[in-house]
C-alpha cells in the first residue's frame, strides 16, 4: 500500500471477464412469443426467481473457442436465435466469506486495475468508522466515502427530464483527491452534517436550488414537469432553514 489516506470502500466493483460470456435471446416480437410458449416458466417462491429453462450454451462457448470467436449466433430446436458475447463487464462480487471491503490504490501494481482489499473493515460487523465515512449506495454497491476529511464541494448537474439524471456531488481534499457520489444523496448529506460540514452542505444546496429553478423555468413541458416544488433544504431537512 501506498500510505495514502483511503478516500473510499467499497463492497464490489466491476470487472472486466475476458473468458465469460453474456447470452441473450435475439429481439424480436416472435422471437419472445415463441420463448413464452416454450422455454418461460412461472416465478416460483420470491419474487424474481428465475424458473425458465434455457439452453446450455457449455458445448457452444467450447465450439466457438475452437475458432477464436468472440461473438456468435445460435439456433435452438425451438426456433430461438441466441447471441453470446465473450468478454463482459460484471460484478466481481465479495472478496471472501467476510465481506472484507475493496480500496482503490492507483500508486501500486495489483491485478483487476489496483482493486484492493482491506482487512481491516468489511460490510457487516466492522464498517468504516461513522465518524469518518459516510455509507452511501448506488448501482447496486455500496460505499464508504471519507466525508470528515472533505475540504469542497460541488454539485454538478444538467436540466432535463429527470430531477437528478446526470447529476453528481464531487467532494474534493486538501491532497488534490477528487470522489463523486452519485444519486443516493440523503445519507451523504447526513453524513456531512453529523461530522460539522454544515458549510459544504450550504454549498451544495445553492447549487441544487438553482438546478430546481432552471427546471421551474425551464421553456421544455418535459423538464418543467420535474421541478420539486420545493427547496433542496425542505427536500433533504424537512424545513426551509439552512441549518
């Protein structure tokens, strides 16, 4: 490790898989009435579980690395047309039956992009510290943001149709390290007052009001139609007093 100061845990990432491959049924309208007659099954138990039968594609991925392909097509006996794509982005998934959390050190060589894994925390029994990390998700991940060392802030945002689509807060240190959190807003904020970042927290709101407002006075139906209606502080503190 590099000795630097870890902005950021995570408990997964994405990985790129030269040798996995992704399979999915050709589209089209009778391509998808011919799986509903024949490979579909009803959900069984919670919802979402899985219970279609499809093909097994072992014989075919063996096939096709015969001839070196990475993209191909198949036909089942149903009629169905299958595309496989070798080579795929995926979750790499927890590092252990711990849950030991993933860093990022970008001073050092290590496999999978300089992805490494701390012992010292993991995603159940021993977080990051509160104090100092503040807990955030998206996409489906789950991170652990230095927010007590944060020196500035900024929210970032373009006006369209959606009220935080391609919007992010970067928070910004006294070494020059930059991190963006995306989307799961509130307990960032939180985060931030709790540790007495109530100026940064300021900062931010500014900049969301005046997002809001573009959108409230947007010349586009579509956009206007997602102005809040409120401010960011009733929106994230329940009142109008920036506190």
């Amino acid at each position: 490790m590099s000795g630097k100061a870890i902005r950021e845990y995570f408990d997964d990432y994405i990985k790129y898989y030269p040798e996995r491959w992704r399979w999915s049924l050709k589209n089209s309208d009778e391509q998808s009435e011919r799986y509903l007659q024949t490979r579909a099954r009803r959900s069984a138990g919670f919802y979402g579980q899985d219970k279609d039968l499809k093909p097994d594609f072992y014989s075919i991925e063996r096939d096709a690395a015969q001839f070196e392909l990475r993209h191909v097509e198949w036909t089942d006996f149903f009629g169905l047309t299958w595309e496989g794509q070798k080579g795929i982005l995926a979750r790499a998934g927890a590092p252990n039956y711990q849950g030991n959390l993933y860093y990022y050190d970008n001073d050092e060589s290590y496999d999978d992009e300089n992805y490494c894994v701390s012992y010292e925390y993991d995603a159940y029994d021993d977080q990051p510290p509160a104090n100092l990390y503040t807990k955030v998700r998206w996409d489906g991940i789950h991170h652990w943001i230095d927010t007590a060392n944060a020196c500035d802030i900024e929210y970032k945002y373009v006006v369209n149709n959606h009220l935080f689509k391609d919007t992010h807060i970067e928070l910004r240190y006294e070494d020059g390290e930059e991190l963006r959190v995306y989307e799961d807003y509130e307990p960032l904020i939180e985060g931030l007052l709790k540790q007495g970042k109530n100026d940064l927290v300021e900062k931010v709101f500014r900049s969301m009001n005046e997002h809001f407002l573009r959108l409230r006075d947007s010349s586009r139906e579509e956009e206007r139609a997602f102005y809040p209606g409120k401010t960011a502080e009733e929106m994230f503190l329940g009142n109008s007093n920036k506190e």
